[in-house]
C-alpha cells in the first residue's frame, strides 16, 4: 500500500513546540457502553500521539465524547456513570502505569454549564508533575458543545483557556461541535498521529488503485444515500449489503420486504436506473429469508434472487447465503480488485452472522489488494467473526482499519479527505498564524 502525501498545508503535530505546554486533545475515544470497555482498539490507535506530547515536554489535558446523553427532543443532557470517561481513564492508568485525574463539575437538566475555577488545582499539579494528564469529562455533558450561539461559544472559549496548544487525533469525529472545530479558533491547532494516517488511507479510497471495489450495508437506506452515490460513482464494482441492499432488490425487482420503508424504495429506484446502463452492482444471488427478527430453527430458508418476481412478498431478509460469495461474478470482483473499501455487516448481528464471515475471508483470499475497513461496526464484526484472521492481519500492511467508518463516508461524499470540517478549522487556523507571524 503506498501511501499519499500529506497537504502541506495541514499543520502537524511534529511542527508545534509544546516544551513545558499544555496541550488540548481531542480523541475519539467513544468506546465505552453502559460504563465498560468493549473493545480499546480506538484507545490504542491514538497512544503515539500522547506518548509523543509527553516526549516533548508537553502537559496533557485530554478530552472524547461518550454516547449521545443529549435528549433532542427535551433539550435535556443526561450526566451518568454510563457515559463517563472513567473507563477510559482506567484503561490508559493500568496501560501506561501514570496517573490521570478527571475534574468534577456541576450538573443539572442542561448538562455541564461551564468548566469552573476548580480546575486550575488540576492545572497547577499537571504543570508541577504531581499528575501524568487530566481527562475532562464527556464533551456532550458540557451544555456548549452541540449548542449554537453563546453557549458554544462560551465553552469553546473556556476549553481553550485550559491550554497553550490544541491537537485533534478525533478522525471518527467528524462533526464540528466546539471541542472539534470552535476551539481552533482560539489555539494554535495541530492534527495528532492518528488523525495523519487516517488521512494518508483515506486517500486510497478516494484515489483507488484500480479495479476499485466498494461493499457497503446498512440498517437505514435514507442515512447512507449521499455517501452510497458518490461512493457508485467512485468504484468499478459495488457489493451491497444489509437493508440497503434489501432496498435496492425491492426496487429494481419490484417485491416487498419486510421492515422495508416505500420512501426509501422509491429512492433506491435512482440507482437501479443509473446502474441498468452502468452495471456496476454486484448482485449478491443468495439472501437468507426469515419470518422473525430473530433466529429461530424453522422460520429461516435460503432463498435465491432467481425466484423474485414482482409482487412477490417476503419476510425479514437477515442475511446472506455465504454460497453468494462463491458465485462466479462475485468472486471475480473480489478476488481481481486492487483495492476493497468495506463499510459493511452483512447479516443482523448477533443472530445472522455468516454473510459477514464469508465476505472477510473472501476479500482476505485476494492477497495483493489493498484491503481498507471502515470503522465501528464493520470492525468489530470483523474481530468477533475472524479473530483468527483479524490478528493475522493486524500488521499486514495490505490491511487497514479505520477508526470511524463515518468519517470516511463524509469524506467520500465531499469527494475529500480535507473537507471534513474539523480538519478545514485547522488548516484555517495555519492558515491565519502564518498570517500573523505566529506560531505553536
């Protein structure tokens, strides 16, 4: 896999002088549910990063958003043990035997109004070395976050008055809320480690080594239309999965599916059309039909795409038949691809598991592509399903896996690696110290 060049103009990490410093980090460490670790791998990707801030004499603060503890609809922020950072903190405490304190804060209806005062005890230890780093609490506990106006405002102000440097190493968070994207507008900003090599893949998906193929799934159809059309225009060949691909049989093979949206039919026709002069879609000709939503001996049948016929209505289609993969033209786009970009499970997990199975050690028989995997659920299908293989590969430079499947589906329909706003905010902020003759 060879790798893309930087933009010069992303300031790096490597470039900032943080001897004796404070520097702001934001991870995207969102890997804890109902208060335990799953799976630290999002943790272990960004250590470089913090092992280099410290190398350099800097003074960690960092920070992550846990879950989504914002009520929409009530305007309220629920601050619990369930989305706390505290997991995080044990697990880097126990991996690099320091100790990381995590400040406390007030909390109401609205969540965290405002980092107080408290903090500077904090501060003034990191600074004398009486602690290795502070972890602030969950970002979407704090009211400014993913608020407009003031109050983002506010808190991204207050951030900023923590530190002397600000580093995003957060590729998975995309989203510009305050402490990805406002911040920077007030420090010198640096893109960490990760940030760079998720950068130099994402490349490789948005200028493939051809054949180039793409497999995608789903659970929604209307979540994922962006990115699946600029991602059709981008492949050679395209594998579909999940209920995006149970949406796309309805529409060009006029059957019903259940648990299957009309809305979502009719834009699905959009690229039935496109691809009946294009014929790009892989068609996938065995689909695993069931009765329930669920597994359950008796209520579950292979069915091939052969029989479908219009008007004809199934039940849940949960999966597919790993015999798909086998399938001459299937196989032939696999096994030639020089590049494979997966966002995919393609069965309902936890009970439908072998279409994903198939699909992972299918792609894996293709030795010389470049093998690119989406984040969050694509990965952690892959480790549950193949842990064999996922640690065979870990360090296969023909493998990568990205730490937020999201943000390359953003990137992908902006058609950029460097239109992802919070990496934007900081080439602008570059941009504007060059300016003025400063830097970090």
């Amino acid at each position: 896999m060879e790798l893309a060049s930087l933009d010069q103009r992303l300031p790096l990490v490597q470039q900032a002088s943080l001897r004796d410093k404070v520097v702001l980090v934001r991870f995207d460490h969102n890997v804890v549910k109902k208060g335990i670790i799953n799976d630290p791998f999002r943790i272990d990707r960004t250590l470089g990063t913090l092992f280099y801030i410290v190398a350099q004499g800097g003074k960690p603060i960092m920070m992550t958003h846990v879950g989504r503890p914002r009520d929409k609809k009530a305007g309220t922020i629920k601050v619990s043990a369930d989305s706390g950072v505290e997991p995080i903190v044990a697990y880097l405490e126990s991996k690099l035997h320091v100790k990381i304190e995590v400040p406390s804060f007030p909390a109401g209806e609205q969540g965290i109004t405002a980092i107080d005062t408290s903090i500077n005890h904090n501060i003034r230890r990191l600074r004398e070395g009486e602690i290795a780093g502070i972890y602030l609490p969950n970002t979407r506990w704090f009211a400014g976050e993913e608020a407009k106006g003031e109050a983002r405002e506010d808190f991204a102000l207050q951030l900023a008055g923590l530190a002397d440097v600000y580093v995003n190493d957060a590729f998975g968070s995309w989203q510009p809320h305050a402490s990805t994207f406002d911040v920077t507008k007030h420090l010198p900003s640096y893109a960490g480690y990760l940030l760079q090599d998720e950068m130099r893949h994402l490349e490789l998906v948005l200028n493939p080594a051809r054949p180039f193929v793409g497999v995608v799934a789903g659970a929604k159809y209307d979540t994922k239309i962006g990115p699946l059309q600029a991602l059709y225009q981008q492949v050679d060949r395209l594998i579909l999965g999940g209920v995006i691909y149970n949406t796309y049989l309805c529409a060009k093979y006029g059957v019903k599916i259940a648990g299957v949206a009309e809305e979502d039919i009719a834009a699905a026709r959009d690229l039935v059309t496109a691809d009946a002069e294009a014929g790009k879609i892989i068609e996938l000709p065995y689909i695993v039909e069931s009765d329930i939503l669920g597994r359950e001996e008796g209520k579950y049948r292979t069915r091939a795409l052969s029989e479908l016929k219009p008007g004809m209505e199934l039940g849940y289609v949960l999966d597919i038949d790993p015999k798909s993969f086998e399938a001459p033209a299937v196989a032939l786009a696999l096994g030639q691809a020089a590049s494979i970009f997966v966002n995919a499970v393609m069965g309902f997990t936890p009970h439908f598991t072998d279409g994903s199975r198939a699909l992972d050690t299918t792609i894996d028989a293709n030795r010389a592509a470049a093998k690119l995997y989406g984040g969050g659920d694509t990965l952690q299908e892959f480790k549950d399903l193949c842990p064999g293989l996922y640690l065979s590969v870990l360090d296969n430079a023909q493998y990568y896996f990205f730490t937020g499947g999201g943000s390359v589906l953003k990137a992908i329909e902006q058609h950029s690696a460097y239109g992802l706003e919070p990496v934007a905010a900081l080439m602008a902020n570059a941009a504007n110290l060059q300016g003025k003759g400063l830097d970090g």
